[in-house]
C-alpha cells in the first residue's frame, strides 16, 4: 500500500471509543488470576470446565476437579522450595495441565514463562536463563530431553517437571520428577498445613507480576515483557464490551500460550468468565477436533486462517461438480451483499434470497466442514490479516473480526458488531488511548499496557513518551469513522528511489489469500527502481494442482521451478498488482527452493519474517533481480532439528512480470 496524503497528516488528537465504558476498578478480592479462580470454582462448582481428547476420547474436568489438581500442584511446589517473585519456565502443547501449572505458580505470587513448544535447545536455553527460571515444567520426552542436554548449563533449575510420562518410563535421573510426584507432595503438605493454599492467594495483588511473556524478537533477542495480574483482567474486561463472553460457550485451546494473545482470551477469559475450554489431541487431529466441538469462540493467529482459507478453497477445487458450480454461482453474490452492508447501503431483496439459498446449497456445509457452524466469536490476531482473507470468510458465513494488539499492549483495536472494515483492523475498544505521533507511529495507554522489560530498565524508558504512550513501533493512521488501518512496522515502511513509500505487509497479505502461495516477501528500497518478491509455495496445493494438470515433477525442489509454476504465480501477482498504485507492484520475483524456516532464524515462532536475517541470508538473490539475471545457482545450508545440517543446490529462476 503506498502511502497517502492522510497518512502523512501530523496529529497529537488521542482516540477512545465511542461505545462502552472505562472498566471499573478492580475489587480487592478479583484482583489476580487466583482469586477469580476461585470464584468461579465457587460459581460453576460440578460444571465441566475443561475436555481433553486422549486416543479419541474425549475427557472431561469439572471445576472441582481443577480446584484439586491446581491446588496441589501448588502447594508441591511450595514444599520444593518454591518462594514468591520466582519464576517457573513450562514448554509444552496446549493441555490441561499447562493450565494447572499457570494457575498453581500465579498462587504462589510466582512468575511463568510459557515457551514455544518447537523452540530449539538454544531458544530454551535463552529463555530459561534470561528469565532466570528454578523449575522447568514440560510437556513430555522430547522436551525433558532438550533439558538434560542443557542440564549443565540449567544450574538454577531445581527440578524438571514432566506431565506425559510416554518414553520417559526407563529415565532414571533424580532432576525428573512427574506431574503425580508433585500433586502427591502438595496432598502430604496441605495434611500438615491446611489452608495454606488460600491464604498464600489471598496475598496476591493485581500489581504482581504474573507473565514473562516474551517478544517476537524480529529484528533481535526476544525481551521478556512483565505482564501483571491487573494487565491481563482489565485486557479482559476491554474486549468483553465489544464481544461479550458466556459460561456456556465452547472455546479451543490450540494457539501457543507462549503467544501473550492465548493467555489473555485463553487462559485468562476462561477464569473470568467460565466457559468451557477444548484441548485437542495433536496439532494433527486439531480440524477435526474442531468440527467435532463446533466452537462458539476461536482464536487463531492471522497464518493459520490464511492456511484455513486456503484448505476451503482447496476442498471447493477438489470437490464434484454440482458443488463447484453452486461456489462458481454463489460466491459472487456473497462477496456482492457483505460489500453493500459495510458499505452501509440496502440490500435487496432478490440478494438477500439469494444469499439464503446459497447458505443452505454451499455455504453452511462448507462451514460445517471447518466445525465453525456454530461461530459467534472468531478472532484474528498476530500479523495482520489480509483483507482478502477477511472478505472470504465473511462471505461464507464466518464473522472473522481483526483484533489489533501486541504483546506489551495486548487488545487495542477491534471489529465492533456491524462496523467492519476490511481495510481496517477495527476501532478504539474501551478503556484505550490511542494517538498517531509524527512519524506515523501507532501509541497506546491504558491499564493493559505491560509493567516493562525484565532487567532492561533502559528499553523500557524508551518505550514510553513524555505523556505515558506506549511507541508500538507500528505504522498507522486513523480514519474519518475512527477505525484504524495498519500499515506495517514504522521500520519495514520502504522508501523507493522515486520517493514513493509502500508497506510489504500490506503487498504480502494480498498474495497469501491465493491457494497456492504459502508466503512471501516484499523488497524495495531508497536505491531500488521496483518492487520484487521471493515467493513460497504451498506445496499441498500445488502439488494437487500439478497432479490435475499433468505437471511431472519428483521433489519440492522441482515442483518449484516448472515453468507451468511460475505462470501459475505470475497470474497470481498479476492479480495483486491490479490492486496496487504503480510504485507498490511487484515487477519481479522467484519462488525459493524451500519454505521459511523458523529453526534457521528466518521466521519467529509466530511465523513472523524476520526481514533483516532473509535479506541478508538471500541477498544474492535479492542483487540478481535488480539486475538482468534470468536465473541464479544457489548453496544453501539447511540446518536440521537434531543439529545435522545439509546443502541444497538448485539453479532459481528469476521472472518479470
């Protein structure tokens, strides 16, 4: 998106939402994750709180039950040692006992760090020392073993804490100890100590800190932010008057709780406000887990439903006939009457009929599909999402909304009910401030916004203006109905040699709501005539398109570089380009050899770009498109999860467009 004469605007004008309240303030008894925990332990009692799906069963977890596990696991802790302000690192997949664990720490007044679960031994490593954590909590085999190969390194760690015994049954060394070891010695503890429990919450205030949640760390280390107990409620309380949310809706548990977005309307909603929380088996079984459950609330970062969109896409391509045809007759309409509705405008009646017979010939099935007939709340978060993206789920019957907000900041931004912009990533929520400073930057105040950086006093000052705004790095302006429209990282902004700006994210979304395109990076610069583009495949699809189309091919490597890929692609961008002023189209790109890869330092764990480290580790590349190669030979290391490395070696084609 190049930049316009709005954007360039200079305002100090500060932005609060027009509906709703300020939340009020917190009660002395509701202040931290503990106490509202206990309340709805009080409230819900016998009702089920939690399910998670073992070997195809489905298993169920009253609110009792939870008080009991959560309890002990608390009070075992304390028995090993565990004293107030000390941190507790716990690397694993979305389960109950992740949720335990949380909630027996914070009783504490202790801190945790939660970490992502395909983190390599050196992520961990960094993460456990920086935060200076005394136990590690983890999921299973493979990452007790990432901890003992770093044991003598992980001096601080009293004990490392595992909670799926599977392959560990042989493991002899006294630094392991099982989840069970530890709720049987808060069971021995809480016998000689009654009410310890209770009282050790009861000296909580919504001023301790409860998270390290740590950074992207984009264009350098991660930095653990200091997330306090009122920060994550009032987060809460912003969003609930917006998007209400009711004990008996049917939540999943599938996004990182290393994700700061996961552990405000995951972890934190469902102490709030009781709903039941869905853990699936595996990430593999996960869509079906879903269609099963029928969730009333999802949230997902911006790449998976970009990965969704493209699956439904998919499926309608693969499908019969009569189904592709019904698509081919009623998509149209669907995109054509959303249109008119954020528009503002009426829609007629023959649209709206229409629109009702499409729903029941392919739209409810095609949801019913993805387990969201139910949806009432499905949000987006993370990266933002392309308007393509939003447009098309829309359009099916899924009221995706864009939540705007970062991991010091949580919630800023939302898609109100009825006031959606697909350009946009909503309006100011209550209890925000936000302004534009001169340099387009996006700043926000509120009683969400984060503590500071742990042991970074100095970055912590400079993340904060005179007037107490937090600088959030973020490109933006605010348009005449009050809804803000993201442009990127006030950083990634580029400036070409004709003096025209455009925003990569901005190109990138477009392209990725195409079936075939994976990711993406946009290139350009104050020295660079163009914009250019390194393309990666989705391989699922192409692969299936290839195969329909008699495109022989043995290997990704190979399927890359077909000709037939390449037009495919090209048409692709052609698409995108028609979309884009002059200076922001893509005029030439390659499509890599191999997909981004977050073990190699090219992407963060939440699948971000790190734009810095791809130019640089593609650079030869980069140079070749500016220049008058048709194609360039390139050695690529590939470094593998148990530390071999190999070499990739391919010639790339380069195409103009």
């Amino acid at each position: 998106m190049v930049l316009n004469q709005q954007i360039g605007k200079k305002t100090a004008q500060i932005y609060r939402s027009k509906k709703g309240s300020d939340p009020a303030p917190l009660q002395p008894d509701a202040d931290t994750l503990p106490k509202i925990f206990l309340k709805s332990v009080e409230k819900f009692g016998n009702r089920v709180a939690m399910r998670k799906k073992k070997l195809g069963i489905w298993h169920e977890y009253t609110w009792n039950e939870v008080y009991q596990h959560v309890k002990h696991f608390s009070l075992g802790l304390v028995s090993m040692g565990l004293k107030p302000e000390e941190k507790v690192a716990i690397i694993g997949e979305n389960d109950p006992e992740f949720y335990w664990a949380e909630i027996a720490v914070h009783a504490t007044q202790g801190i945790t760090t939660a970490i992502f679960t395909d983190a390599s031994p050196q992520e961990l490593s960094y993460i456990v020392l920086n935060s200076d954590a005394v136990f590690l909590i983890a999921h299973d085999q493979e990452q007790c073993d990432k901890a003992l190969e770093l044991k003598e390194q992980f001096t601080n760690i009293r004990k490392v804490i595992y909670w799926d015994d599977r392959g560990l049954w042989n493991y002899d060394d006294p630094w392991l100890i099982s989840f069970e070891e530890v709720e049987a010695l808060g069971k021995a503890y809480e016998a000689k100590n009654p009410g310890t429990f209770e009282k050790l919450i009861a000296n909580g205030t919504g001023e301790d800190v409860a998270i390290f949640s740590y950074t992207s760390g984009t264009t350098s280390l991660p930095k653990a932010a200091m997330i306090l107990h009122r920060n994550l409620i009032y987060a809460n309380s912003n969003i609930e008057e917006v998007t209400p949310r009711r004990p008996e809706d049917n939540y999943v548990s599938f996004s990182p709780l290393a994700w700061i977005t996961e552990q405000s309307l995951g972890l934190t909603s469902h102490l709030l406000y009781g709903f039941q929380v869905n853990f699936p088996e595996s990430p593999e079984t996960v869509q079906n887990d879903i269609r099963e459950i029928a969730p009333s609330t999802l949230l997902f970062p911006s790449r998976i439903w970009e990965g969704m969109a493209r699956t439904m896409q998919m499926r309608i391509n693969d499908s019969i006939w009569i189904n592709r045809l019904m698509y081919a007759l009623f998509m149209p309409i669907a995109y054509k009457v959303i249109d008119l509705e954020d528009a503002k405008k009426p829609i007629p009646f023959h649209l709206r009929l229409l629109r009702l017979l499409g729903e029941f010939a392919i739209f409810q099935p095609l949801r019913d599909k993805i387990g969201m007939v139910k949806m009432r709340d499905a949000i987006t978060s993370g990266a933002a999402l392309s308007p393509d993206v939003l447009r098309f789920f829309r359009a099916c019957g899924v009221e995706l909304k864009s939540l705007y907000g970062s991991t010091e900041m949580q919630g800023v931004t939302l898609h109100y009910p009825g006031e959606v912009k697909l350009a946009s990533v909503g309006e100011v929520i209550p209890g925000v401030e936000l302004k534009i400073a001169e340099n387009n930057e996006i700043r926000v105040r509120s009683r969400a916004v984060f503590k500071g950086y742990y042991k970074d006093p100095e970055k912590t000052a400079e993340s904060f203006d005179e007037e107490g705004f937090f600088k959030t790095g973020d490109a933006g302006y605010v348009d005449e109905d009050g809804h803000l429209i993201y442009l990127d990282r006030v950083k990634d902004m580029i400036q070409l040699a004709n003096g025209e700006s455009f925003s990569p994210q901005y190109i990138e979304g477009r392209l990725k709501f195409s079936r075939f395109i994976q990711d993406v990076m946009a290139i350009g610069g104050f020295d660079m005539e163009y914009v250019t583009a390194i393309v990666i495949i989705d391989f699922e699809n192409m692969s299936r398109w290839a195969e329909k189309n008699r495109v022989v091919f043995t290997t990704y490597v190979d399927l890359t570089q077909k000709p037939q890929v390449y037009e495919l692609v090209k048409r692709e961008i052609e698409r995108v380009n028609e979309t884009l002023p002059p200076a922001g189209r893509i005029k030439k790109f390659v499509i890599l050899h191999k997909a981004f890869d977050a073990d190699e330092a090219e992407l963060t764990r939440t699948r971000k770009l790190r734009r810095r480290a791809l130019e640089q580790r593609y650079g030869d590349i980069l140079d070749a498109m500016y220049s008058d190669k048709r194609e360039i030979n390139v050695s690529a290391e590939v470094k593998y999860r148990d530390g071999r490395t190999g070499t990739v070696e391919t010639s790339i084609q380069i195409m103009t467009v």
